[in-house]
C-alpha cells in the first residue's frame, strides 16, 4: 500500500516548519508527498522545496486543490491533510490493517485539538461522537480514502464551504467510514482567535443552515461578514 499525502496550502509556512519534518519518514517508507499552492505570498513554498515530491501551482480554494493534488497522486490511498495538523504514528499501519479488516474505502481519524482549555475536551468528543453516528467527516479528521473510490464520486465538489461534507455524503454510498480512534492534533487557532463559545456557535449555525438547504456560497458569503477569523472562507472548516 502506498500512500499519497495531499495538502492544500495558503501562507502556512509557520504550519509546514512542523508538519513537514513529521512527514519525513513517510517519505523514507515510499509514501508520496504533494502541497498544492494556492498563490502563497509567505516561504510556504520555499520551505517545501525539499521536503516533498510533488509542489502544484493552483488556483486558491481548498477543494479545487485537492481535486488538482488527487489528480498527480500516484498512490493507492490519498490522505488530504491541513497544515496546521499532526497525524499519530505509522497511519499508513492503521489504514491498512483497519480497511482490509472492515472493508472499508475511506475513513478519518479522530480530532483532537492543541489547546489546554478545558472546553476544547468538549467540542473533540462532540465531533468525534457526531461523525460516528453520522459517517460524516470533517477535513480537520485528515479524511483518507481509496483512489479508485475518490475517482467514482467524482472528487470533492469545488464548493467555498462544506466541500468535506458533501464528499463523506458521496462516500458513504460506496462504504461505511473507518473511524480511527487515534487522533490527529489539529491547530485550535481558530477557536482561540476568535472565541470558543462564538466559534462553535457559528460553526454550527453554519452546519444548520447548510442542512437547510442554503447554498455554500451563501454560507461563505455569512461567514465572512461577521467573522473576524484571519482565514480566507475558502479555507473555513466548520
């Protein structure tokens, strides 16, 4: 089994000084490295010189560099991971032991985030328990799947926001998830910039109306007028 890392990139070049070494024995084992750039003005690129196989120039938009990296993969599974996450230990391990035991296409780890506070135990469980009653995944879950899968649904839809979910929506018709308990450590930024409690309030406003049937431009279109995030909206992963 080889493995195709993914990662979509925007200015995160403090982000890749950490995650870009830890992908280093991957690399050593075979398993493929691509960052797909979204026109980054910092030392994103700079840093990744010769620390992946494969940098993409690409349009900014987190699904449409995916969709662009995916399509340069040569492995069997692509593994789409933000900047600014951690993965356990030997994933490529845990995959293949946990899809050839279930069968399973696709899959996510569990979140867990880099802060202390207390609450952020809170919002890791309520996703981690959400996803598995559901089988829908966030992009902060490092979502894996089967290239020939990807390939059948079509990629991820190039949306501003929600891109994540729509894919687990079209993944689940092929196989259930496989929901790894070992977690990936995901930046809790976000939530420390802008407030817990405003952010999981937005996020899952968010989620309410998207399931309501408003569209993601729309949402993206919210989301910007009353968040002072530093993120782009097409970069949100709510």
């Amino acid at each position: 089994m080889r493995l195709s890392f993914i990662i979509p990139v925007l200015n995160e070049s403090t982000a890749l000084d950490y995650l870009l070494p830890a992908l280093k024995e991957y690399r050593q084992r075979g398993h493929e490295i691509i960052l797909v750039d979204g026109g980054s003005s910092d030392d994103s690129v700079n840093l990744a010189v010769t620390k992946v196989d494969q940098i993409i120039a690409s349009e900014p938009g987190r699904a449409k560099q995916m969709n662009i990296g995916a399509s340069a993969a040569s492995g069997d599974w692509l593994v789409f991971l933000h900047a600014d996450s951690q993965l356990p230990a030997n994933i490529d391990q845990l995959i293949e032991t946990g899809s050839d035991d279930n069968e399973r296409v696709w899959g996510r780890f569990d979140l867990r985030l880099s802060g202390n506070h207390w609450l952020f135990r809170i919002i890791e469980r309520s996703i981690n328990w959400r996803s598995r009653m559901s089988g829908i995944a966030t992009g902060d879950q490092a979502i894996f799947v089967r290239r020939d899968a990807f390939n059948r649904v079509n990629g991820y839809p190039e949306i501003r926001l929600m891109e994540d979910l729509e894919i687990s929506k079209r993944l689940k018709s092929l196989s259930p998830p496989l929901c790894i308990p070992e977690p990936v450590i995901t930046s809790s930024r976000r939530w420390e910039k802008n407030g817990i409690i405003k952010t999981v309030v937005l996020m899952w406003w968010l989620r309410l109306l998207y399931f309501c049937g408003v569209t993601p431009e729309k949402l993206a279109d919210i989301y910007y007028s009353i968040s002072s995030a530093t993120q782009r909206p097409d970069q949100l992963q709510p």
